[in-house]
C-alpha cells in the first residue's frame, strides 16, 4: 500500500473556488474509481483557511503511477497555477490494510 498526504497552500480568498473547480473536474470521484485506488479524500483543516488536505491511498506504487497518467490528474495539474501556491507531499510505503 501506498499512503500519500498532499498538503496545499491555496492563494488567499482562493480555497472555496479551487474546491469548487476540483468539484466540476470531478476530480475526487474520477480518482476513486481508478484501479488500485483504496481512498481519495478532501479534508479541510480547521486550523488554515488557506490550506487543502488530501489523503490518497494506493494498492501500489504502480497503481498510484498510472494515476499521474489520468487526464483528470492533468487537469488538476493544469488548474493548480491559478488557484495554489505551493504543494507538500508526504509519502508513506508500505502500509498494510487490516480487515
């Protein structure tokens, strides 16, 4: 399993139309329903109105790989200009999902 915690610092004013443009792009649900995808989250911090949190988990590496090929993540990719100044991402392997 492959956990990734991605972090964005959203312009000032900008988060509520970034989540609103990830909402028409349909971007959250596409992710979902892609193979190997186990979870695809929005969250919003209560301590940043800047801030955007997504926790995404991945059967593989290769599954999370072919994710970066979907033209929905280029979508977001090609929004992210307008609407986020910087991107953390935190990675995690080798996570294993206890039934």
């Amino acid at each position: 399993m492959l956990i990734i915690h991605v972090t964005y610092e959203v312009k000032e004013g900008k988060r509520e139309a970034f989540l609103e443009k990830l909402a028409e792009l349909q971007v959250a649900e596409k992710s979902r329903a892609e193979a190997g995808n186990v979870d695809y989250t929005y969250y919003l911090p209560i301590d940043g109105s800047n801030t955007l949190f997504l926790a995404e988990v991945w059967e593989s590496a290769e599954a999370q790989a072919a994710h970066t090929q979907a033209e929905h993540f280029k979508a977001l990719a090609a929004i992210k200009a307008e609407y986020v100044n910087k991107t953390e991402l935190l990675w995690y392997d080798g996570a294993v999902k206890k039934e």
